[in-house]
C-alpha cells in the first residue's frame, strides 16, 4: 500500500513530464517515451488509474457488530454459559472449515447451501453450516462416548436471507448436547430444564415448550394408514400446523400440492416465533465411527440470533442506555498543566484493578471531560485541581447525582474501592 | 433427525443428517424388501408378483445412489487446524478472562466482523503474503476471502461508519494458507488479539497505553520474565539516511535489520552487503547505531548526535520517543521497556513507534527460522505493534486519516506456553466449574436427587447429577475425583426420615450433616466461605 502510495505520486510527477513536454512542442520520440512510462507507471497501479475505490461494505448477508451489538451480545451469552456451566457442561471448539466430504459425506448431495472454498491445490474444504456435524466427527475422531458439552460459534449458510427477518449467511449457533448410553430421558429431562432456565433468565416474558416423539408420530401415521415410504413427506406436512391451518395442511396431504413455500426453517432449524429447538438422534455419530459404533445424543440448539434481534429491539425502545466500556472512574483535570498528575493517578488506579480512563489530552477542559463521562455512562470523575493537589486531596463527583466528596490523594486506590464496591457494583 | 421431528425441508439445519438417517431407513428398507423379494422366489410366486417386488427393491436402492450409500469418514479436521478440546478451552478462557479484563480496565469497547470480506477489500493490502488468503469459490456471487487479520477489516469498519475515534479491542480467528510447522505450533485457523486506539490526539499518551497495556497483561499472565522493544519507524528511516542508504533500499534494509533477533551482526552485515548491495562502510555505520539500547537517555543522546540530529524525520521520533518514556515513567512500566534501536518490525503501514514484547523464559529453538509467526511478531514474542496513521485513509473514498496505533497479542504463543506450562503442573485443569454432585447412597433415591439438584440449580448453585436411576456411591465419588467436583451430598435413606443430607467434602473426606429444609442457605453459606 505504501507502493501504491508511492506509485501515485510518481504517476503525479510523470504526468507533470508528459504535460511539460507536450506544452513546450518537444519532439513526437520524446512524448512517446515519456507517455510510454507513464502508462506503464499507471498499469502496476491496476485498473482504475489505481484509484482505490473501495466498495465499503460487508459480504451479502454477514454484518459487523458494533460496541453496542456486542455489549448485548456479551450479556445473552453471559446468561446462557452461566446455564450450561451451573449444569456441568464443558466446552469445544471446531474449526471455522472442515473437509469437504465431512460435511456431505463421501457420496452426500452436494448442497447449494454450503459455502465451498475455492481449490487452491489442497484438500477440499468447507465452511461448517451447523455445530452438529463437527460434534459428531470431534466425538468419532476421539472415540468419545460420554460428554456433556456447549458449543457456541457461527455457522455459514449460503441461503437467500430475507434481511428484513433478521436472517444472515453468518450467524451464531448455540448448542448443548449429552452424549452417551444412560438411564432413560434423564439427560432429555435435564436439555428441558436448561430451556426454560435461559429462558426464564433472559427474561424475554412467557413462553412454552413443545414436546413430541418421533416414534409416537411414526406410529401414529402407521395406525392412521400413511404409507412407510411416506411418513417423512407427510411429517414435513404436520410440521406446517404451526403456521398454517389444518384445512391448508389437510389440502397438501390429500392433494400433494405443496402451497407457496412457507419454509418455516429458520436460522437455527426452527420455526419463526421459536427460540430453541432439540431432541434425541441416536444415529448420527454411528455414521462417522468407521465401525458404525452409536452414542445416543440428545440435545438443544438455542436460537440466539432471535434472541439478539429481541434483546436490541428492547434495547432501542429502553430508556436505560447500554453501554459498551465498563469503566468507573475518569480521572480528569480541572486547570492546565496537570497532565503529569492525571498520568500518574491512572496508573495507580490502572495497578488496583479499578477501572479508569483518561483523556488523551494534555490541557482538556473540564466540560469536555465530563462530557465524555455523560455520553459514556461513566459514574464517578476524579477531579485534579492545583488547590486541593496543594491540599493533598482529589475531588471525587458523582456524574448523575453532582454529588462531590474529597478524597485524601494517599489512600485514595483504598477509599474509591469502598466507594466503588459499596454504590457501583 | 435433529432440530424438527422431520426435518426434509432443504437448507434445515440437518438436510443432509436427515438424508443421512433417511439412507439408514432406506437400508433398513431395502433389507426388508430383499427379504420379500427372496420369500417369493422360494415360494415360486407369479412373475408378476416378483417383477412388482423387484421393481420396488431396485427403486428402494436407485433413491439410495452409489456405493449403497456407505459412507466412508475421512476422520480428520483440515490441514492446519485443530479442535480444541475442554481442557484446552478452560485454559484459553482463563487466558481470555484476564486480557480482556485488562482491556475493560482501560476502557475499551469490542466489536466483531464477518469471517469473510469481499475480496476486493482484501486484495492489495498484504503485499506477497497476499497468496496466503484463502478465498472461497466462486458460487455465482460475490467474489470472497476469509479474513488475513484484524487490522484491514477494522480499517474497513473504521471508513464504512465515518468513525474518527474509537479504542477498541477485537478476539477472533484469522486464516493464512502458509506451510505450517506443525512442530512450532502454527496453524492456518489461529487467534490474534487486537487493541488499537483510532483518532487524532496529543502525542505519544494513547501510544504509552498500549504499552501499560502489554505490560499488565504480560505480568497478569505470569509468564515469567519479560521485556518491550521499542523504536520508531521515522527514527530508523533517518538513520539509514544519515548512514547513506540509497532511498529506494529503506524497506529491504529495514527488513534484514530486523533478523538481528535472529541472526548475528556479522550475518546480517553480510546479507546487507552481499545481496541488499551496501557498501561495507554504510553498513559499519548501521552497525553502530542498531547495537544501541536505553532509555530515555539514548533518545536525549541521539538528539545530541551530529548525524541525526540534521535528521528532520529522526529528531521528530527522537523527540517523541522522549515524551513516551516521560509518560511511560508516570505508567511505572520503564522498568521492562527499552529503546532499541535494532528493531524493525515486518509490517510496511507502521509510520511512527514501533514495539515488540519478548518473554525472557527460553522457547524450544525452532527448526525454521523465519521470524513472522502468526502475530506477525519474531519467535520468542509474544506481543507487537504500533503507530500506523496512514493505513484508514486509503480505505476512506476521501482518503481522510485517521491515526492509529496498536498492539497484537500473540495469543496462541500464549496458549501453547499456558498449556506447557498445565502438562507439567501437579494441579489439574478442570474443565467444568461443577461445585457440588447430588449422590445417592442407596437404591431407588432418584426422585429425591432429582428434586435436590433442581433447588440446587434454582438457587445457582453449579450442581451434576449422575443419569442412572441406581449409581453405586463409588461411581459418583469417582466422577467427582475425576472431574474435581469439590463437594458431594450424599441422600440416604436413613437421613432423608432425619431430614438431613451429608455434605462431604471429597478431598479430605470431612462430613457434615446439613438440614434439608435449609440446605441452599447452608451449602451457599459453605461454597462462599471455602470454594470461592
């Protein structure tokens, strides 16, 4: 880039040759040789003359998270890990991709859904669509037969995302899965429990869950006289009462037309309006042991990114501010030339642990400072003033309240972590 | 199969699972329906009979495709990345915990970017490393790339939201398609950690930050001894000046001063004379400047050296690298930092200090020596930075600047010391923060732990259960022992008509006898007092 810099400026100059030659009627040879470096000068740049125009924007269907974002973010997360920790789960993490042929088998259907790398000479890679698939391998790679682990992390789906629903090519997945041979719907029952924990903590009002088994619907298509070759199709039907009718639902069953896709699937595989989604598959690590060896699982994938979407809203229709530093203390000055003094007492409150910042500034007013407090929720400012320095104090002043206090400049890291514990935490 | 009873709806979290358990039912099928084919061969049935079951059976296993559907795992993550297990995730969340406690304790906001950019807004910005970027392929959208760093998508976030100032940090995984030595621990998935603090103020305080910053996170870390290299980049280009090399030669000069970390004087005077063409002299002057190490003192002498001090640039870096060491004087943190005129650093945006954090504690010697390990910082550190002002601004349609200056923590240098560091240790990382199991010491009490552990739970006490209606009290003692559960309360029979429950503690096998009615009171009373 400094080449590119440096490229531009020797184009400036080479134009500026070209431009003189020209005004001054040199000869056709000397134009053309000057003309001819310049253009060689302007094709290392590339195209554009070089110029950088940048299209400033993300991939289709990812986003930044801004300061604000990720304060919520870290929030949901603290409450959801908290949940799986009070239950005695450990955590993994996979790569971002995984080969290929793991993710569709060896023979699988390619789906368009999946982002592919480009082949670069190496192996065949893709980008992970699901934490499933990657527990599964971790679990057969390992030979694991007993674990009690959360995973959060982001997934890639090459869908077309209605953005105004929210939905990303990239976004988080939040699972929770026991794996291993016990005693009957124990670990189910405690999945179910985890459930109405998060949800209860991330107090997102009332909710319900939804039970059901895939053997009580297989029998009950099989006593209600539904072909065993169709019990899938007809399941994905059933799936729809949550947002059709039944006479809707009853049409597509008897007439096998399928109404304008209503794909329910959401971002987590489940359906608009819900939050989390779960059950047992006792067959999918056997498909990755080399020895078709099966460990049962039973699990939960929350739906964070709905979650996300709720808790910003709230955020925006709140009149309490979200804030994105977690400072407690700026330490400010009230005359010039106390940037010494401000430093000094940073560092020492830096070294206890408090939490401070300071203007980069060497002669900030005072209103700038608190100004910044105010935009930035920090609730105590220690005041520097050549007196009360004079005085060996640090006047201390509430943000919200004006309130001040002094404070004595040598016991100060003690009296600010009463103040501290005792009001702010 | 997994997140809807019959998820066959495309792009579902598990099409491709519920194909999968569709094949195994559709195996299952087939089998059944050989059986019925076979039944009626013996049994000599119509040919009508047969050719109908036949035509089912072939059309049972066409739905299957190839192979029968057999699926053959190649079990293995990509080359160059690794899973990380429970117990590498506890170590990297205590790593985690402690250097964003440090950034939080400085005021800094965090934000995330897409693990993908487009690739156009990656391209040109990494010079020769830019083979490195893996890209996806082309789909019929947009042309993309993972991400190389932290840096240029921050630049990007920077100029896309017309932010002129911003302290942030940023913890994420990079991707770089480079020859790992698997010996030496690099990846081509692998965690940087960036701090940076964007905007225009009074010069040097934002940089000495940085520098408390390292500072207290390395000592926090407990890594052992350390020190911080710093330089400047205009002190070094008006260096090389005063010692006669050519312009056009600063950047390859500079990168081969750089391997004095590595590499003896004698070597690198060599590579300079030998294949950079300098003459033997100017190199001989080099030599003298970049054997000089100090502290401010140095920064005082140099303002006073004949040469450089007809140095425009290097008296404006001598002169700020003054003010630094005033300031990082009132951050208490001279006592590891040292003005060291060899160090050069890789990276080509930085325009004003430059730093390298160094641990003193010996690192296995590596078989190859190229210095850029995945922090872009040489072996042995595990820190780097600086003042890079020029590098928005080209991200910026108007090219506004906006300064900035920054470190990178080499976090997985970091990971690999912290998991050295527990293999040899006597304690045990534990990999769940369970406090308490619920046991049972006789059969049929399985109601009782359940409700136990349900008010335990409720209460937020960190509580396992084990999933067996009848546990011997061996077993949930040995899992306690294994996972390093601390404490264990045990129900039995006679002590439920007591109304009490036995706490013990399974290290030292004490026992107490806790009142049921006020067991969450008591145990809170208890994992407060001794296990926090």
């Amino acid at each position: 880039m400094a080449d590119k810099a440096q490229l531009q400026e020797a184009i400036k100059t080479q134009g500026e040759v070209v431009r003189k030659l020209k005004s001054e009627k040199a000869s056709k040879e000397q134009i053309d040789e000057e003309v001819a470096k310049l253009l060689q000068l302007k094709a290392q740049l590339g195209g554009d003359e070089g110029k950088h125009v940048f299209v400033l924007k993300t991939a289709k269907g990812t986003r930044d998270y801004n300061p604000k974002q990720m304060a919520i973010r870290e929030k949901v997360f603290n409450i959801i890990i908290s949940c799986f920790k009070r239950h005695g789960a450990e955590t993994i993490d996979t790569p971002v991709f995984e080969l290929k042929e793991t993710l569709t088998g060896k023979y699988g259907e390619d789906s368009k859904l999946i982002y592919d790398l480009k082949d670069q000479g190496g192996e065949l890679l893709s980008l992970r669509y699901d934490l499933t698939v990657p527990f599964a391998r971790y679990l057969a790679m390992n030979k694991i037969t007993n674990i009690k682990r959360y995973h959060i992390a982001k997934v890639y789906r090459r869908d077309n995302p209605a953005m105004t629903r929210g939905r990303y090519r990239e976004f988080y997945q939040c699972d929770f899965d026991i794996a291993g041979q016990y005693d009957a719907m124990i670990p189910d029952a405690e999945c179910l429990k985890i459930v109405y924990e998060i949800l209860n903590e991330l107090d997102l009002g009332d909710f319900h869950i939804k039970v059901n088994d895939r053997r009580i619907l297989d029998g009950m298509f099989a006593v209600c006289g539904v072909p065993g070759e169709k019990f899938r199709t007809i399941c994905s039907t059933v799936d729809k009462l949550d947002k059709m009718a039944w006479e809707d639902v009853k049409k597509e069953m008897v007439n096998e037309k399928a109404p304008a896709e209503q794909n329910g699937a959401d971002e987590a595989g489940v359906s608009v309006g819900s939050v989390a989604g779960g059950g047992r598959y006792d067959g999918l690590v056997g498909m990755f042991d080399p020895k078709g060896r099966k460990v049962p699982c039973v699990g939960v994938s929350i739906g964070i990114e709905r979650i996300f979407s709720i808790m910003e809203q709230k955020a925006e229709t709140s009149s309490e501010k979200v804030r994105t530093t977690e400072t407690q203390v700026l330490v400010a000055s009230a005359q010039k030339n106390l940037l010494e003094e401000r430093l000094k007492l940073t560092s020492e409150l830096w070294n206890a642990g408090i939490k401070v910042e300071v203007l980069y500034k060497k002669n900030p007013k005072l209103l700038s400072q608190l100004q910044h407090c105010e935009e930035t929720g920090i609730p105590l400012v220690a005041i520097l003033g050549e007196q009360e320095l004079k005085d060996g104090v640090v006047k201390l002043r509430n943000v919200a309240s004006r309130e001040e206090v002094r404070l004595i400049v040598s016991q100060i890291v003690y009296n600010l972590s009463c103040i501290l514990t005792k009001h702010f935490d | 199969v997994r997140r809807s009873s019959c998820s066959s709806v495309p792009g579902s979290s598990s099409a491709v699972w519920s194909t999968m358990a569709d094949k195994a039912q559709l195996q299952e099928a087939i089998k059944t329906q050989g059986e019925v084919v076979r039944k009626l061969k013996s049994e000599k049935a119509s040919k009508e009979q047969i050719d109908e079951e036949v035509a089912k059976l072939l059309q049972l296993k066409a739905q299957l495709g190839g192979d029968e559907g057999k699926h053959v795992f190649v079990l293995k993550t990509a080359k160059g990345t690794r899973d990380y297990n429970p117990k590498q995730m506890a170590i990297r969340e205590k790593v985690f915990n402690i250097i964003i406690s440090c950034f939080k304790r400085h005021g800094a906001e965090t934000i995330d970017t897409p693990v993908f950019e487009l690739k156009e807004t990656l391209t040109g910005k990494y010079g020769e490393d830019s083979k490195l970027i893996y890209d996806l392929k082309d789909q019929g959208g947009e042309l993309l790339s993972l991400r190389y760093d932290l840096t240029v998508p921050f630049a990007r976030y920077l100029a896309m939201n017309k932010i002129t100032n911003i302290k942030r940090y940023h913890i994420a995984k990079v991707y770089r398609r480079d020859n790992p030595a698997m010996t030496r621990g690099r990846y081509r998935e692998f965690y940087q950690c960036d701090f940076d603090i964007a905007g225009q103020y009074d010069a040097m305080i934002p940089d000495a930050e940085c520098l408390k910053i390292v500072y207290e996170i390395l000592n926090e870390l407990d890594l052992g001894d350390f020190h911080i290299k710093v330089n400047d980049r205009r002190i070094l280009d008006g260096m090389f000046a005063v010692c006669g090399v050519p312009g056009e030669k600063f950047r390859t000069i500079c990168s081969t001063v750089d391997k004095l970390d590595k590499m003896a004087w004698e070597d690198v005077k060599k590579e300079m004379v030998n294949e950079k063409g300098l003459s033997e002299d100017v190199a001989d002057r080099i030599g003298e400047y970049v054997s000089m190490q100090g502290g401010q003192d140095l920064a005082e002498r140099l303002l006073q050296d004949p040469k450089l001090s007809q140095n425009k640039q290097a008296c404006a870096g001598l002169t700020d690298m003054k003010l630094l060491f005033s300031y990082l004087e009132l951050f208490q943190v001279t006592d590891k930092v040292v003005f060291d005129l060899s160090l050069a650093r890789g990276l080509d945006y930085y325009t004003g200090v430059i730093y390298e954090a160094i641990l003193s504690q010996t690192i296995p010697a590596p078989a190859e020596q190229n210095g850029a390990d995945e922090a872009g910082v040489s072996v042995g550190s595990v820190a780097g930075g600086g003042r890079y002002d020029g590098l928005v601004g080209m991200f910026d349609p108007k090219g506004r600047k906006v300064p900035c200056v920054g470190v990178s923590i080499g976090i997985e240098r970091i990971f690999s010391i912290m998991e050295q560091k527990a293999e040899t240790s006597s304690e045990k990382v534990r990999t769940t923060e369970t406090q308490v199991l619920v046991a049972s010491a006789q059969k049929n009490l399985l109601e009782e732990r359940l409700k136990l552990t349900s008010e335990l739970w409720n209460a937020g006490i960190k509580v396992e259960v084990l999933y067996k209606k009848n546990p011997k009290l061996l077993s949930q003692l040995q899992h306690c022992e294994e996972t390093g559960i601390p404490l264990v309360a045990i129900l039995g029979e006679q002590e439920l008509k007591d109304g009490v429950v036995k706490l013990r503690n399974v290290a030292s096998r004490e026992e107490v006898r806790l009142i049921v009615s006020q067991i969450v009171y008591n145990l809170s009373c208890i994992l407060t007092k001794h296990f926090d």
